[in-house]
C-alpha cells in the first residue's frame, strides 16, 4: 500500500456509533515532521517577509549584474513599503536585519531538516513523487477542471495528493524555498568569500538580490493560493489535519 | 450557510492576527532574554561563516572593465574638523597613522612611509548594508603588514580604527577581529580608482575589509589599536553603528 500511511477511525472511539450512516474515513494524512515544519513556517516566514520589506526600504531599487546603486540603471524601483507591513514597524534598518538573519537560520536549518525526516520517513518518496503519467496533458487538463468544479480529492484515493499539488508543493520546496535561501546566502560578503561560486550561480550580487525579491513574491502568491484553496477546500478541516494529523474524508460532491 | 460565516470569519481572524503578530513582533523584541537571542544570529552566521572559511578565501576581485561607473560615496562626505581642515590643507603632509594599543612597537607612519610599503592593488565589490553595491579599485599596504611592522601581541583580539569624522557628533570607528586584520585582502587603503582617495571616499586613507559589508570600510583612519576587548572602547559594541543604532558587530552577513 502506498501512498497512505494509516488508516484509522478515531471518530468511533470519541462519539456514540451513528446508527444509520457509517462514521466517515478518517486518514493520517500528514506526518509529524511535516506538521512541525509547517507551523515553523508559519511564523518564519511572516518574520521574513515583514523584515525583507524593511531590508528593502533601506533601498529600494533593484538592479541585474554584479553591481548597483543610485547613479545605476535599476530594472526595478520599489515603493516605500508602509510600517504596518514591515518588521519592525518603524524604518529600523538594524533591527530588522537582526530579525531576518536569526530567522533565516530558523528557515534554512528547517528546511535541512524538513527534507532529510521526509527523506526518512518516506513522505517526500510517498506523498510528493510525480508520476509521468501525471504530467500528461489529458491528466493535468483533468485535474485543472476537477480544481475549477472545487473537486479537489481523488474519491478512490482521497487521501493523495493531486498533481498540481504536487506540483505547487514540490516546487516550494525543492526550488522556491531553496532559491530564497542561496540568493539570501549569496548577498553576503563573507559568504562570497567562501564560497565564491555561489553567487556566480545567480550572476552577481544585484542580480541575486533581485531573484531573492522575485522568489519572495513567489512565495507569497502560493501563501495566496494555497490559503484560498485551503478556504475552499473546508478550513476546520483541513487545519484539523494539519495539527493533529488525522484528515476526514469529505462527503463527495457531485 | 454557516460554512460561509466560518470562513469569512477565519479570513477576518487570519488578518487581524497577522496584525497582532506584527505588532507583536515590536512588543518582544523590547524583551532583552529575547532581544539576546535575536542578536546572537550574528555570532551563529559568524561562527558558521567561519566554519567555511580559511584565512585565504578571498573575496572576488573584478577587471576593469567592471567597474562601476560611478561609484557612490556615503556616509560622512568631509568630517570638516579644524584638525582635518588643518591636514587636508598642506595634503596630509604632516599627518601620522598612530599604530598603538597592544603593540611591542607602537607606530606613528607618514604618509610617504605608508606609500613607500609594498601596496596591494584590488578590485573589489563595495556592499552597502542598505543593498546597494558598487565595484571600485583600492591600493594601499596590507594591514597584516603594518600590525607585524607594530610587533602586535599575541593578546589582541580586535583592531579598532579611530577616524577623523564626527557622526551625528560622535567619534567614528570601528573593529575588526583578528580574522579578517590578518586577511590578505584587508588593507589601508590610500589611492582609489588609479588616484589618491577623495575627502568623499575617506582621504587620506581608508580601510578595506573585503569579507565584510561597507559601514566597517572605515573612512579618515587616523589611528589603529589592538585591544584584548572592546568593553572600553566607544560604548562597548565594536564600532559607531554597533553602538548607536544596533547594527550587527559581524558585518560579514
């Protein structure tokens, strides 16, 4: 049996059997690595955009190359991002320096540890791996419509997760997530020192500090996206499952 | 449609609380137990950094051909004290780098004898804190040069650079530790892009320490001291910004 690690039904141990429908299927549907390090990124991840913003105020411009400031041509000239949206509140460059870099280690130390328990425990190999079969057109087509008829589960396999899922997911972690942490690593100087390949990697260091803006506001369209579809997909539910572990299958929709 | 209200509610929940949480954020970084640890990032990106690092890793050098264009100057553009005044207006002609401190052989070197050292010529990436950088040439001795030149014991810990300028009325300096004192790419710097440094960029000589962002790239160097500590140095926290405004000691992050 792949893909779903226990099957269980707390429900009947904690309310009086239902005489006439049998108790819905309750599915252990997330591991408790991965609960751990969602609940982490909850909160670094709040931290590290509100202190990025604040970072940035202290310039914003952004710039392609291994250079750039004021008398440079930026690609990019941001606004004054407002003190309710940064970390601290008020224009603190330090401050919010200090912020971003003791999370920053939260968020790459987390992620190291996200990816090697999920290694362990098999989550990544179980839950994440995308089949070629997955990735056909007709296949993507068809879940693209379930998604837009707010289908989201798979009733032979509800506890799965779909392909665009997967999709969304893996690529957070795997390219996103990763991205953010190498350009962060790249922007600083005692970094390039010793590992002077790095930031080559992303083309130099305004380049970098660029792709790390850009990657941000990758990661907060899929905060977007993924806050919505959690919305839609039954919030109690589904933030249930992310604390405890245990997700209840839906009635199917038709 | 009650699962409407839920929603609607959680969403209303969701950003009030992120509201609270940001609000929250300045609340406890009054905290000091909280404060400490927030701050100790810098000595964990320190002690890993150093981890990965050798006393030979340089920071990259550049040709000439990538050099910025124009290369910003920041900070104090002309300390503008009688004494600078005084030096800047015979051309540094009488002036002395003092090299005291925890030295067996305390230093006071002319400009014509720190011309006279063999230099080190390097293009290198300036990085402002703020995120701005831009790539200049410097030339000038190596630090490491001067402190065995000075015979500095074996007790130093940091080398703090005293400098010319005021900042919002306060002596400038900053600090290095041995580390980076001793790197081959640290040097005074006295000529920048092929001519003796301007007022603007630190005239008549600056340092640079290429490991590290821009505030420790001390401008107007007028002294440089050896100390064990640097409780007793300026406020304690390792230079002007370290003391002032809490920027980080460590500014190779």
């Amino acid at each position: 049996m792949d893909g779903i690690a226990k099957i269980d039904s707390p429900a009947s141990h904690a309310e009086p059997i239902r005489p006439v429908n049998a108790p819905r299927q309750w599915i252990y549907k997330h591991q408790v690595t991965t609960r751990i390090w969602h609940w982490i990124n909850v909160v670094t991840v709040f931290i590290m955009i509100g202190s990025g913003l604040g970072i940035l105020n202290a310039h914003p411009h952004l710039y392609w190359g291994q250079y750039g400031a004021n008398l440079d041509p930026a690609w990019l000239h941001l606004p004054r991002w407002p003190g309710w949206m940064t970390i601290p509140g008020h224009y603190n460059l330090a401050l919010s320096r200090r912020w971003h870099m003791f999370f920053a280690l939260v968020f790459g130390f987390g992620l190291l540890f996200f990816m090697i328990s999920s290694l362990i425990n098999r989550h990544f190999q179980r839950q994440l791996r995308i089949s070629s079969g997955e990735l056909s057109p007709g296949h993507l087509w068809f879940d693209i419509k379930e998604h837009l008829a707010f289908r989201f589960h798979d009733s032979k396999n509800p506890g799965a997760f779909n392909v665009l899922q997967k999709i969304a997911y893996a690529s957070t972690i795997f390219f996103f997530i990763p991205t953010l942490i190498l350009t962060g690593l790249a922007m600083s100087p005692g970094m390039n020192a010793a590992w002077p390949w790095l930031i080559e990697l992303f083309g130099g260091r305004s380049s970098a500090r660029s792709i790390h803006f850009i990657g941000m506001v990758a990661l907060i369209g899929f905060i977007v996206v993924h806050l919505a579809l959690v919305m839609l997909a039954g919030p109690i539910g589904e933030i249930r499952s992310m604390i405890t572990g245990y997700w209840q299958v839906p009635e199917e929709r038709h | 449609m009650s699962s409407l209200i839920t929603r609607r509610a959680l969403v209303a929940g969701a950003a009030g609380s992120a509201g609270l949480l940001l609000s929250g954020c300045d609340q406890i970084a009054e905290n000091p137990t909280f404060r400490k640890i927030l701050f100790s990032g810098n000595d964990i990106h320190r002690a890993m950094q150093r981890l990965l690092s050798t006393d030979r890793s340089l920071a990259k050098e550049f040709s000439e051909s990538e050099m910025s264009p124009v290369f910003r100057a920041n900070g104090t553009l002309n300390p503008g004290t009688p004494e600078y005044n005084a030096h800047l207006a015979n051309k540094f002609a009488d002036f002395g780098l003092r090299v005291d401190g925890l030295v067996n052989r305390p230093l006071n070197i002319s400009m014509a004898e720190l011309k006279a050292m063999p230099t080190r010529t390097q293009i290198t990436r300036h990085d402002c804190v703020e995120g701005w950088s831009a790539i200049g040439k410097w030339h000038g001795p190596m630090l490491g040069n001067i402190l065995k030149a000075a015979d500095v014991k074996s007790s130093a810990r940091h080398i703090v650079f005293h400098c010319a300028d005021l900042f919002h009325g306060k002596n400038y300096y900053t600090s290095i530790d041995m580390f980076d004192a001793f790197h081959p790419q640290t040097i005074l710097a006295w000529a920048m892009n092929n001519a003796p440094i301007t007022v603007a960029h630190g005239a008549p000589i600056r340092l640079r320490a290429e490991r590290q962002l821009g505030y420790k790239h001390a401008k107007y160097v007028m002294r440089v001291e050896a100390v064990a500590s640097l409780a007793g140095i300026g406020m304690g926290q390792g230079g002007y910004w370290e003391d002032n405004v809490d920027y980080d000691n460590y500014a190779g992050i």
